[in-house]
C-alpha cells in the first residue's frame, strides 16, 4: 500500500523544517564561540582585563547563580573547537578591572546621561520608583483611615512605564483617596542602577525593593502586583514578607514549579530553540547565546538614541511609544543575568514561595491571556494546583501584552475589586 502524496508532503515540510532549523542554530553556536574570543580581545584592549564569560566548564554554583548560565549546550564549545574555552583561563572574577577598581560602564554598554545618571546621583543603593501618593482629597480621611500602599514590579525589558502610562490613570478617584502607588525600575533597568558587579539574584532584586520602597516608606502593609518577570520577584517578595502582603495579583506568571531542573525546564518552554515565531527566536538568540546577545545590545542599545531618531523619523511622532523605549534601557550585563537568575534560576524556589503564601492565606489572584505565546497558560494551571483557593481570570483574545494594552481601565478596575 503506497504512502498518500498529500502525508509525504507534509512529512517532508516537517522534515525539512526541523533541518534548516538545526543548521542556524549550528551556526549560530559557531558564531556565539567565534564572538567569545572577539569580545575579550576587545575588553582587553579597551578596559586592560579580558571580562570571564559562562563559556568556560561549569564551576561551583554560588548563591543564587542559575545552572542554566552554564548548562547551555554549544556542539563547538563542547568539542573543545580551537580551545575557545581555554582562553585567557586566569580571568575567573566577573567583572572588568582597571587598577583594582570596577568599571562600573562598559565599553560596549550606553554612556548618554540617561543611561549613567545612576552613577550620578549619590545614591547607588536604591531603585528608581515612581510614587503616587494619595489624593489631596483625602488627607482627613487618611487620619481615621490607614493609607493602602500597592507596588507595581513590571516585566522583562521593561520600567516602571508599564504601570504608570496603562493602571495608573484609570485608577478610580475613591482608590485615589486611599491608595499609595508604588511603581519601579527593577535593579538593572530602566533608569535604576545597572551595576556591573551584580549577579542579579532573586535576592540582589528582593534586597533592593525592600531599600528603596519597604523599609524608607516604612510599609507594614501592602499589595503586590507582577507582570511576567515581575510575578517571580512579587513572589519572592510575599514569601519573605507574608505577614504583611494582603494581596498578590500575578498577570502571565511564568511558573514552572519542578525543583530538579526546573532552571533548565523553564529555560527551554520560555527560550525554545525555534525559528517561529520570530519572538521566540529572538529569545531563544539572547538567552542561549551569551556573545551573540552581547553584540544585539552593542547594536541596539549602545546606539538607542539613534535608533529612537529613526523611528520618530518613520512613524512621523514627536514620542514613541514607552514599550519601545523600554527596549533599550538596559546593559547586556543585567539583561543576560536577570533572565538566567530571576526567569530561569527561580522555577526552583517558586513552588515554595507558593507554599508559604498558601499557608499564610495570602489572597492570590492570577489573569492570563488565552492567546499567550510568550508564557504558556499551563503556567497559570500549574499555580492553581498548588493554591486551590487562588482566583483565575483567563482573558479570551488576550496575549502577553494585551492581557492589559488595550484593556487598561478594565484591568484597573479588577485590580480595585481584589484590593
């Protein structure tokens, strides 16, 4: 009996598919080692010390560094190819250094005083946070009334701009009277510190919230609301203060909930290896390859402002949107750690955040989009497993971005309804 034509088509276009996406990602790894010794040569020449990359074998593990930094399979790096591994052994400290000092800028990272004013300030302990205090309106009330505080914790490649250009204008006025709003730049982004020296744990960006809005502001109460990224810190951060968080609302929670492997679990459902989208290609670039993301931020981010130009020039406005401009505002350095230590490394320890906030009876409130291809609804499934109690909204035409754009005053007033 012969094979129908039409099923040895599409076997063939399967096939062949699955080749052509072997062959780039070969390439690829050629290209990532190839750049590996580009990149030191230049550190060298530019800043007198060769920095370390992850592309030496794995060593100890230390703190909270996720095993996906080293775990990353390359074919070339794995046969040793020209001793790429083996270069400039001696540079085993992170972190470039010039007579004994760090340097803070690298080379290859933005010097525009928007992307170094951190350095400048005085202060490089705290994060940028925008605070929105309570209506005039209500200054007698808050006397009788304690003052609610909320912290807004944004997502990948993004700022404190994701909340304060979408929730923040359509809080209602009687949320307004009694609502303190807190909204960051995670450590490593937008206009908060991009230090060169930090590894980026869950812990480095949990210590910093807690300097720059906890404790100043002296919060013994409060809300929590994560997008994306934003939902492992905001868990994090409930776990340790579970005494003191009312509420956490989680939107697209990457939560990948197996303790043995989960960093590479997480790491292969968030970054697959695939050629379409063109999204999950681009995360699957930056996230496995440490020097080939290196040169997109040296392309992009490094030259952001002339980027910015071109774009206003195209689209004919005088302001681009906030999201684009997010893009950018970042190092490569805080970038490549952040996914691997908070997105990757914290699929480990989320399922035991997960258990304290359930014990504690912290009211979580879970919205996630159906047309997510970003993070996958199962993740949402997997959080209602472990917290039955937990309040689900699924959005029906809603991806990762639109789970709010586009829905703003509704998803303000959900917000409202669990507060």
């Amino acid at each position: 009996m012969t094979t129908p034509p039409v099923f040895s088509a599409k076997w063939l276009m399967k096939s062949s598919g699955k080749l052509i996406t072997v062959i780039v990602f070969l390439i690829l790894d050629f290209l990532d080692n190839f750049f590996c010794i580009i990149f030191r040569i230049l550190d060298e020449c530019f800043e007198g010390k060769a920095s370390p990359c992850y592309c030496e074998k794995k060593g100890e593990l230390v703190g909270d560094v996720s095993e996906t930094l080293y775990g990353r399979k390359n074919v070339f790096r794995e046969m040793g190819f020209l001793g790429f591994a083996r270069i400039w052994e001696n540079s085993k400290k992170r972190g470039g250094v010039v007579g004994g000092e760090v340097v803070v800028n690298r080379w290859s990272d933005c010097g525009c005083e928007s992307c170094v004013s951190w350095m400048k300030n005085g202060d490089h302990q705290k994060l940028h946070v925008v605070v929105r205090e309570p209506s005039k309106a209500s200054i007698d009330d808050c006397r009788v009334k304690p003052t609610e505080n909320v912290i807004f914790l944004h997502g990948f490649l993004c700022s404190s701009s994701f909340w304060t250009e979408t929730v923040f204008p359509y809080i209602s006025e009687p949320k307004n009277r009694n609502y303190r709003l807190f909204a960051v730049d995670l450590l490593g982004f937008g206009r908060s510190p991009k230090p060169r020296d930090c590894s980026y744990t869950l812990k480095d960006h949990i210590e910093m919230i807690e300097k720059s809005v906890i404790y100043p502001f002296a919060l013994d109460s409060f809300h929590l609301v994560g997008h994306s990224m934003g939902c492992i810190i905001a868990l994090a951060l409930a776990a340790k203060h579970s005494n003191s968080v009312k509420s956490i609302t989680l939107v697209a929670p990457p939560f990948f909930p197996t303790k043995d492997g989960g960093s590479s679990i997480a790491l292969n459902k968030l970054a697959e290896k695939s050629l379409w989208p063109p999204l999950l290609f681009g995360s699957s670039v930056m996230t496995w390859y440490e020097h080939l993301g290196r040169c997109v931020c040296f392309l992009i981010c490094r030259n952001h402002r002339t980027w910015e130009k071109m774009l206003k020039l195209i689209t004919g406005k005088r302001d681009l949107h906030f999201s684009a401009m997010d893009l950018t505002r970042h190092t490569h350095h805080s970038g490549w750690h952040t996914m691997h230590n908070v997105i990757c490394g914290g699929a480990t320890v989320l399922d035991s955040y997960l258990t304290v906030l359930v014990k504690a009876g912290t009211k979580i409130c879970i919205i996630h989009g159906d047309r997510d291809q970003v993070v996958p609804i199962e993740c949402t499934n997997n959080i209602k497993m472990k917290a039955p109690h937990s309040e689900v909204n699924i959005l029906k035409n809603a991806d990762h971005s639109s789970v709010i754009f586009g829905r703003e005053k509704e998803f303000a007033r959900y917000l409202e309804h669990i507060w």
